[in-house]
C-alpha cells in the first residue's frame, strides 16, 4: 500500500471531480491520503474530508504564505481546536502546513518566524509531529526546530544539500519526495533521492500543485499518480518499486502512529 503524505485533496481544482479522483487513487494501491490545512478558512474542510472518506486524514496549521492574513488569536483558536480534535475520535495526525517561505514572501520574514514558533509550541504541547514548508529557508527552519523540539514529522517537497537533510534526520524527520523528483532536469533533486537512506523517504504528490513530469507544469497533479512517482524513485535507486512502497509506507507510520493498521510488512504478504 501506499500513503500519500502531503496532498491538498480540499482544493478547489479538486471540486468537479474529488469522488473520482479518489477512487482512482485508491485502484492505483494509495491507502491513506494526508490533507494538511494552510489557514483557518480550510481547517473545517480538511476534517470534513477525513470523514467523507475513510482514505483521508488532515492536519491543522497555517501555511507560511497565508500568515499575512493571521492574528495571534489564531494560534489560540488552533490550539483550541487541535485540543477539541484530540478529545474525541478524529483523524488528526500532526501540526502542519507550517514553516517558512524565503522564496515569495520574505519581505515578512519576521512574521512568518513568529507563527511557525507558535505552531511549534502547539505541536510540542500535545506532542504531534509537524509538517514543514521549507522553500529557501531550511536554515532558518533548523534554527527555529533545534530551539523548540518536536516529535519529529517531515520536510515536504525537500530540496536542500545531503547535510541538511541529515539534519532533519536526527531530528526525527523524514524527507518528502514528489513531482519535482520525477524532471530529468532535476538533477539535485534526482542525486538526494538516490543518496539519503531509504528510512528518511517518504512519498507525496503535493496535488494539485507540483505535477510530475508526464503531466507537464501546467497540468493538475493527483494523488493517483503516486504509484508512478513510486516507480520513478525505484527506478533512481535500482530497486523494486515492491521496496520503495514497503520502505516508504513504514516510514510514513513511523511519522503517524495512527496510520499503523494500513501497514502490513511485505514478509507477512508472503
């Protein structure tokens, strides 16, 4: 089985079609599709979505590039709804889309530092991971993380040096490799995937943002084409796309605690 750990199933090029898209996702092997919320106005969505369909579980955060638009009585109001999901039977798996954003909007650096720190906090008080946007601002994600410890959680769509990525590992994160990995042209991309250990990797396919390479960048990504995202990942390492699911899926329960009862070990298949 496959889990796609960072999909914005809730978004609105999704609204003509969501019920196909996840059924076909679920022919193609996906059996768990993370939906992380970017602000207040999508946090009731995303938890509709987890009940609409038994695929779907959510986060709740404010994504770096909505910060603009947030007030510190929003960190309140998440920290009253996380501890209101936590009270009763819910599909919550971690704090997120949180982190910064240096590459559109880093004329609010300062801002944006001191929403990701509260969210962090968040996360740390009710001990969930969290899921992190790093575009041109891991260092500064790293300095914030070193200073407020979580449990863990993953670099969505990473693209830093093998040294960073290390990094998030002994933190107790995984790395996010999607759509971008699939460009023949992406060659830093391309080398990480084939470098870091196969613990550290989980799959996402960012939908309907980041779209692979047999879709093109102007087309619709969609969490059914992770299987094939699996297959360019085996394909960079010289491996059976049979071990990149395993390997992925087991490291994306080890994130999720919660998702445990999806994984079955490949020996046990056998």
């Amino acid at each position: 089985m496959l889990i796609d750990t960072h999909c914005h199933l809730d978004a609105p090029e999704f609204n003509a079609d969501r019920d196909a898209e996840v059924q076909a996702s679920i022919a193609q092997g996906i059996a768990a599709i993370v939906v992380p919320a970017v602000c207040t106005s999508n946090f009731q969505t995303v938890i509709s979505l987890s009940k609409q369909y038994p695929q779907c579980w959510y986060a709740l955060g404010w994504h770096p590039m909505y910060i603009d638009a947030a007030k510190p009585s929003d960190m309140h109001a998440l920290h009253q709804l996380i501890a209101q999901q936590l009270s009763e039977p819910n599909k919550l798996l971690a704090v997120g889309e949180i982190g910064l954003d240096f590459f559109v909007t880093k004329h609010n650096a300062e801002t944006q530092s001191y929403f990701f720190t509260e969210q962090l906090k968040i996360a740390r008080e009710f001990d969930l991971p969290v899921i992190l946007h790093v575009r041109r601002a891991i260092d500064d994600v790293l300095k914030h993380l070193r200073r407020y410890q979580v449990r863990g959680g993953i670099a969505h769509a990473f693209n830093g040096s093998l040294q960073q990525a290390e990094m998030f590992v002994n933190m107790g994160f995984k790395l996010g490799f999607g759509g971008a990995m699939t460009y023949t042209r992406a060659l830093k991309i391309r080398e990480l995937a084939q470098a870091v250990g196969i613990e550290a990797i989980v799959l996402e396919t960012d939908a309907p943002d980041i779209p692979p390479e047999w879709i093109g960048t102007q087309g619709r990504n969609s969490p059914k084409e992770l299987l094939k995202i699996a297959e360019v990942l085996a394909d960079l390492r010289g491996v059976q796309v049979t071990q990149i699911i395993e390997n992925t899926s087991k490291n994306s329960v080890n994130i999720f605690p919660k998702l445990a009862h999806l994984y079955t070990p490949l020996e046990v298949l056998h």
